[in-house]
C-alpha cells in the first residue's frame, strides 16, 4: 500500500474479509500501513469474534461508527484509502466519501488480487481436498447418468452428491452480474447455445432469469453431455470438466477432443515460473489454428478472450492466460485450463484440469480420467 501511495485500506467483501480477517460476518476490516489491522463488526460479532484469529475484534452498530474508528488520529493521517472499488456499490462509495471529505478514495482491488493469486501451503491443501472432491463426484456419473432424464435432474442428482460430501453450494465469482451454482451441466446442442456466462459455454438455463447452465432438454444418446462443475473445500475450489456419452461418440468430437488434449499438454509444458501466461494463450491459439477447427475455439460465436484462469476463494482470479495478459507464472498460483471447441448445433469437445505452478512447472490437482467416458 505504501509504494501506491496508501495511508490504509478498508476492506468490506465478504471473500477478501475472509482471506484477510477468517470471517465472513458484516464486517469492515481497516488495515493501516502503520499499525495493527481492526476488524469492525456490524453482524455477528460473536461469531466473528470466534472465527477471526485477529487480536483487535470490535462491535460498530452503525456505518458512522466506522468513521470515528477510522479517524482515531485524526482526518489529517488519512490522505489516501484504499477500497475494492471493483465490486463496491456506488451509493455505498458515496456515503464513505461523505464520512472521508478530505481523504482520496483509491481502488486497492488490484492490490489485493495480486495478493491472493499466489496461494500458501495451506490454501493448497484445501485446494487438493476440493480436487479430491470432484475425483468423486466424477467417478459417480456413470451410476446416474441416464437416458432420457433432464439436464436439470442429472445436475440435480449429482449436486446432491456434493451436498453429502459437504460442498457449500455456492461459488463465488467476482465479475459483476455473474452468479454460478456448482457449475454447468449441458447436452447436445445446448453445448453450443451462448449466453451471458464469462466461460466458453453458456446454455439456455432454467429460465430467462438466469440465462446459462443446465435445462430442460432431454439427454439421448450419441451426445455429448459435458459436466463442468466446480468442487469447493472452505471456500476454495478447482474447476473441471469431463465429457461423458452414452454409446460411442461420432468421430468428429473424438478428432477434436484429441485436438484439446494436445493443447492443453502444450501448455502444461509451457506453463513454467517465468513463462508469461499471453504467450501460453497465444499457444492455444496457434495449435487451434493449425489444427482445423479455429472457428469455435473458447466459445462460438464471440470466443472469450483466455483459455485458462486463477481459482481460489473465487472463479475468475488472477492470473489470466489470455489475450494482453500482463500476469508471469509464479509459483503457488492455482491454473485452470480449458481448452475447449464448440461445435454450432452439436455440441462441445474439450476439456477442463486445474493445476498449482509449482518450482518446475505445472503440478495436475484434477486426476480423473481425461479421455471422453463412454458409458452403455
């Protein structure tokens, strides 16, 4: 913060108060370059007070209360803060612009995405049990899957499964308007149909009111059905995706599946400390191109911009291997690659494996099987 010319930070999202304090609760966590961090709690305090491993947990009742434990030292010591402008509501921005009439209010988001794209050891760990989780999960599609049922009651039956094994439900993702429920669950056709969703694949949904995802159409056989889902330990998660068929597939998803397979070896062997995450998406690119089927590589018909991103605490961390990337391999990042061709009015072919950057290159979390799962 020093070095960007901030006095503090005060940090209000529930996943960077997480990170940063161990609680989720309603909270502000005041962060000065000098001096201890205080956490502020609106709501629960006793249950924050329990989970945050901070020694300065206090109660605030109201929003002006944050204003006097800010300025203890006077307006004069807080000539910069530092706020997740990204995510922060403008008429929330307004009334701490009004608390702060003398104080610049810079976005420390940047700041705090850098932060969390390197993982510790123990985020690691929990990154391998969620990795766990979907070795699982995806081992158990061959005992649900059927003809004839709907997408929606197969994603049903094997978000029942996560349930038991204690997912959360929800996953977070940062990017605004952007909501995901364990994943995408889709068959055939609705592989190809496009949506809001920042990924490859998109789908009808259920209804207009959240346009992507798995719905109503009926799996049949010779189709592709691609679960993409995403396991989740603590908040911290992997994504993946597996393409299963019941009876053999047609030769032309086989050919394209190989395709992305090879892609995504490329970038594995790419993918070492130092390397630079554009030239790795510039990679996929070139083999795509070489390949053939170019059109519907990353999405058709607006392909999206990378072919891997961070996850964490969240879906769509840093760093970003795609287009204009500015982010250098690192050791502790955890990579999913996606490498995936949409095929229009049929469906999908690819895959999706998240890795963690280790001191020699890209170490696989996600173990199933990669090969397309034909099932009787």
């Amino acid at each position: 913060m020093a070095e960007h010319g901030l006095d503090a930070a005060l940090i209000v999202q529930q996943t960077d108060l997480y990170y940063f304090a161990g609680t989720a609760q309603d909270a502000h966590l005041y962060v000065p370059v000098g001096g201890e961090p205080r956490l502020l709690v609106r709501k629960d305090f006793q249950r924050a007070a329990e989970e945050s491993p901070l020694e300065d947990v206090s109660q605030i009742k109201s929003f002006a209360d944050v204003k006097s434990a800010v300025l203890d030292n006077g307006e004069e010591s807080l000539k910069c803060l530092g706020m997740e402008l990204d995510i922060l509501p403008v008429n929330n921005f307004q009334i701490y612009t009004k608390f702060f009439p003398r104080t610049e209010i810079k976005d420390v988001s940047p700041l705090i995405k850098l932060v969390r794209m390197i993982k510790s050891p123990y985020e690691i760990d929990l990154i391998r049990q969620a990795a766990a989780m979907n070795d699982e999960l995806f081992g158990l599609v061959k005992d649900i899957l059927r003809e004839g049922m709907s997408e929606l009651e197969f994603s049903g039956l094997l978000e029942a499964e996560y349930r038991r094994m204690g997912h959360q439900g929800f996953v977070r993702v940062r990017s605004f308007n952007q909501q995901v429920v364990y994943g995408h669950v889709l068959s055939g056709p609705n592989l190809a149909v496009p949506s809001c969703s920042v990924g490859p694949t998109g789908g009808p949904g259920a209804n207009a009111s959240l346009p992507h995802g798995a719905g109503f159409k009926i799996i049949q056989r010779h189709e592709p059905v691609q679960v993409d889902y995403v396991g989740n330990v603590r908040g911290y998660m992997v994504d993946q995706a597996r393409t299963y068929y019941l009876g053999e597939p047609p030769e032309e998803f086989r050919k394209i599946h190989e395709i992305a397979l090879q892609i995504q070896q490329a970038l594995v062997e790419q993918g070492i400390p130092g390397e630079r995450a554009e030239a790795m998406y510039d990679t996929a690119l070139r083999m795509a191109e070489e390949a053939g089927p170019a059109e519907g590589f990353l999405g058709y018909p607006a392909p999206v911009p990378f072919v891997g991103h961070g996850v964490g605490l969240e879906l769509d961390e840093y760093p970003i291997v795609g287009r204009k990337s500015p982010h250098v391999l690192q050791q502790g990042m955890v990579i999913a690659l996606e490498p995936k061709f949409i095929i229009p009015g049929k469906g999908l072919a690819g895959i999706e494996n998240s890795y963690v950057v280790t001191g020699t290159g890209m170490e696989r979390l996600t173990p199933f099987d990669d090969a397309i799962q034909v099932l009787p």
